[in-house]
C-alpha cells in the first residue's frame, strides 16, 4: 500500500473508534490526574532482592512531577523519545509516569538486548536520553556506554541504582535538580506515547508505536481494571510489563512487583499477598506451581492465569485449572496487543482448544494468499484491526507491507475463526521463533551465524521445548574443511553482542541445505527433522551445548 492510503485508513478508523466510544479525548497524563485524585492510598510493591518497597499513587504522582521538572530542565519537551533500559523498580515507574506529564516518547528496552541491538535502537530512534542501572544480574551496562557516547542525538546517559561515571548523570542528581514548579503539558491523544521495538522477519528490530488513545483503550480492558491484587511478573521493557505500570495509578488496582523472576519467592509473594490474578508464558505458570507444591505456599486466592506470547499446549491450561483457577490462551502482538480476551467463565475445551473470543472492538478476517475472506471456519492468515492497535512502524517503509486496504494489519499468523467469534491459531507464517515470550528474528540469527568464517550458509528454526516453547536451533552449512561446535557459536553471538536468548541452543551441521528450486531453504524440512528428535541426547539431528563437541560435523 502506499503511505497516502494508510493515513487516509488510520484517519478513517480514529474517527470510527471515537465514534463508537472507544476513544475519550483524553491524554494519558489527564487520566493519571483523575486517577490520583480518586485512588490516592491504593499501594504498588516493587520487590528488589526480595526486598519491598511500599509506595501509594499519591506517592508516585509527587515524584513522577519532581522528575519531570528536572527532566524538562535537561531540555526533554513533548515528542522527544526516552530510552529506558531498566527493570522493574520503583525509578522505572516514576520515570515513565514522568515521560507522560511531558508529553514525550517512552522507548523501553528489555534488559536482554546486547550492545547491538540498543545501539541500533538508539541510533534509528534517535533517542534524546537513555536510563540505564549501572550494573543488574551480573551485567555491567557501563561498559557498553562508550559506543554509546558517539550517537548524534544522544545527549546524556542517567545511571539509576549506582554510581554515575564522567559524563554521565545518577538518578539522586535529577532528584536534586527538581523543582516543584512544574505543570504537566497539555498533549495531544493522538499523538504517540510508546515506541517500543520487538522482533520480526527483519533482521533489525522493528519500532512500534503506540498512542495515548490506544494504550488508554487497552488498559480499560476488564484484565486492567480489575480490583485484585496482581503479580506483576513482566519486564518493564516488554509492552504488557511497560502498562502494568500504570494501573494502579489509572485504575486504583493494587500491584506487586518483581524485578526478576523468581518461583519459589513469586509462590510466596502468591500466599502473602492474597493474590487475584497473574499471567505469562507456560514456564511461569510450571515454575510457580512447582515451588507452590515443594515447599507448601498456600496459592488459592489465585482465581485466572492468562496464557500467551508462544504456543500453548491444552495440558497447560489443564494444569491451571487442577489447581482451582481457569488457565486461558489469549492472542495479541506488540503491534495489537489484546486481539483475544480471557474469559475465566468459558468452557474449558475454548479455553484449552482456541486463543480466545475477539474482544470488543477488534475485528478479524482470514484471507487468502490473494486476500480474499474464506469461508467461516477455512484457515488463512489473520488479518485484524481495533482500538488499541499501534498505529504503525517508526519506519514508514514497514508499513507499506504490513497493511492492508481498510487498515487491517496483517498479522503473520495463520488460523482460522468460528461462527462465535473464537479465535485459533494453527500455523505461522512469518519466520519468527518465540523463546519464552520473546521474538527472535530467524533472519538476525541467520545473519549473525553467517558472520562467522567457517559458515557458508545457515537456517535458524524454533524446536519446541517444554519450558521456554521454543529455543533457537540451528542448521548449517560450512566451507571447504572448517569445523564448528556450539560452543563456538555462543562465543560468536557474544562477541557481536546480541542478546543471549537469540544464542542457538542446538547446531546441526549438514552438507547441504534442503532448498527448493528458487533456492529458498525448505525451513519446513528441518523444522520435521526438530519435532523428530525425542530428546537432546536422543537426537540424532541437532546437538546441545554438552554435545556439541562429538555432533558438531555430523552430515559431512
């Protein structure tokens, strides 16, 4: 499509949505204004080595105001994009509550990412300031800044939960140079709040963006708005985890946090506080009841566990409901976050069998390879639109193949739709590998193994695994008489400083991959050879980091 087509589409759809209610005209920092005024007392607990820190709205309203003052006195202004590379600490909330009053861009970044990528994230976005912790679990984020220092737009780096080197700023120096005369900006709703990057079929992370519209959309859901106290187990860099910041301050709804998971003291925090609700990928929910079980944490006010971000077996949600609360799966992206909803009340074989009912305001369509609808029932590709749908790529280039005519995003997923609005995913189409809630680009991966000497060609699949859903296995093929073990391969993704989750964890070294006669690798052949491998030591096709060593150059 072209670009005068999809702003004729995005206006097209605003003004349905403010129409049918779903928009209120509202920013976000108004909300907050109306949200401190009506919850003042209700407490977030941010838990830092199992430490807790208490803080009421009222609390992070005053601070959120202070650091906004001072971030204003460094020159931030409404549209500006904020890097925050933090965990999820007391600072990173007051910091993104701040970002709002402003009018500014929050650009979070999950803690995961290497070098590269937030060099690349900086640079594209072109990031005014970047927040990041000194050092947290065993990685010293100072040693990376010096590349950083170089990129045109950035004009500081703040240190928060350590000391600040020359050059940079601490957390405690905004906190000194704030002043109370402050008033938030007046900001458009339309306008974009979020950029927030995740991982497609690019090799570079893609950014999306989000608007006050569509993020106050989201967070009105029921899941947001209820009253119970919720385990907030999310990175503050993911999408999900950025939002549960802000609901105890817009909603009044309590919220414990972690800044890390940890199951046996998540268990615990479980019986302590009475938690309602909670959520994630399946390893959350294994562990949680793993630990509940080992050492007896009473875990029953726990009513639902929402389910997503990979595949979900039907087991799973089995599980959750033999522990007395409904597990669901539930559909979204980065891109558009709830497609599907949890319904605590549906019928287990809905809530195990299909990802969900669309929920109120999106719409859904299965298309053909020509977008044409197929019958109700036929499988396609999902195609979807609503609300709090972003409101497209940083790269406008992006969004010339990510949308069709009418304004429906093609979602790169493959199912199909029932006459009662269940949604179930059966398939994927765009190469993408889904490791614990986190999109790995199988091009990036391919690219970076590439690099490597000995490598003449490469293809990266997801292999199911229990845990996780899926890890990064790769095939390659290899020059003349080279060598390669796993091994290896790790020391290669460290040394180009990508993010350990996007690490091959099996290597399968072939003579020659499968391609068909345009030459395109036929992924469909190895992800076969994957799901025929019973185990890591009883495969014979892909090697493990123990077995690297003695699998490295089977198939030459």
């Amino acid at each position: 499509m072209e670009r005068a087509e999809i702003a004729a589409d995005q206006s097209m759809l605003r003004a349905k949505w403010c129409h049918l209610g779903y928009y209120g005209g509202n920013s976000i920092a108004e909300w907050l204004r109306e949200g401190v005024r009506k919850f003042p007392g209700v407490e977030s607990i941010y838990y830092v080595d199992r430490r807790p820190r208490h803080t009421t709205n009222l609390e992070l309203y005053q601070a959120s105001i202070k650091i906004a003052s001072a971030l204003a006195r460094l020159g931030v202004r409404s549209g500006d994009v904020v890097a925050v590379q933090l965990p999820t600490w007391y600072e990173t909330t007051v910091l993104y509550l701040a970002l709002v009053h402003l009018g500014a861009i929050a650009l979070p970044i999950v803690s995961i990412y290497g070098s590269a990528e937030v060099e690349f994230i900086l640079r594209e976005s072109k990031a005014k300031l970047y927040f990041s912790p000194a050092s947290w679990r065993k990685v010293d984020y100072l040693q990376r800044h010096a590349t950083l220092r170089s990129l045109p737009h950035l004009e500081d780096i703040v240190i928060v939960g350590g000391g600040a080197p020359t050059g940079s700023r601490s957390w405690e120096h905004l906190e000194a140079s704030a002043t109370t005369c402050f008033e938030p900006t007046v900001t458009d709703p339309d306008s974009v709040s979020l950029l927030i990057y995740t991982s497609g079929t690019t090799s570079a992370p893609k950014g999306v963006q989000h608007t006050h519209h569509g993020l106050l959309h989201e967070w009105g859901r029921p899941s947001y708005r209820n009253r119970g106290m919720y385990l907030a187990n999310l990175p503050a860099g993911h999408y999900t985890g950025y939002g549960f910041m802000f609901r105890p301050s817009i909603y009044g709804a309590p919220m414990v946090f972690q800044d890390q998971w940890d199951a046996q003291f998540a268990a615990e925090l479980v019986q302590r506080h009475r938690v309602k609700a909670g959520g994630g990928t399946p390893i959350f929910l294994f562990s949680l009841l793993e630990m509940a079980e080992k050492y007896h944490f009473d875990i029953s006010s726990l009513e639902s566990f929402g389910l997503g971000a990979e595949s979900v077996a039907p087991t799973t949600v089995q599980l959750a409901d033999s522990h007395g609360f409904p597990g669901a799966r539930v559909y979204g992206s980065t891109e558009h976050p709830t497609v599907t909803s949890l319904d605590p009340e549906a019928p287990f074989e809905r809530r195990a069998y299909t990802d969900g009912r669309v929920d109120e305001g999106n719409e859904v369509r299965i298309v053909d390879e020509k977008d044409r609808d197929v019958s109700l029932g036929g499988e396609g590709e999902i195609l979807t639109r609503g609300p709090e749908m972003f409101a497209g790529y940083l790269d406008p280039e992006l969004n010339c193949e990510a949308f069709v005519r009418g304004g429906w995003f093609r979602s790169g997923d493959i199912g199909r739709l029932d006459a009662e609005g269940y949604l179930t995913i059966t398939d994927r189409k765009k190469d993408i590998i889904i490791r614990g809630g986190e999109n790995i680009s199988s091009k990036e991966v391919e690219d970076a193994l590439c690099r490597h000497p000995a490598v003449r060609a490469a293809a990266a699949i997801a292999m199911p695994d229990k845990s996780y859903g899926e890890k990064v296995c790769a095939f390659v093929e290899l020059r003349g008489n080279s060598s390669l073990t796993l091994g290896e391969v790790q020391k290669h993704f460290v040394h180009l400083g990508l993010a350990r989750q996007k690490t091959p964890e099996r290597l399968e070294v072939i003579s020659e991959l499968p391609r068909n006669s345009s030459g395109k690798i036929k992924k469909a052949e190895l992800r076969a050879i994957v799901r025929e491998a019973a185990s890591p030591i009883e495969s014979p096709h892909c090697a493990t980091s123990a077995e690297s060593d003695r699998h490295a150059t089977r198939g030459k």
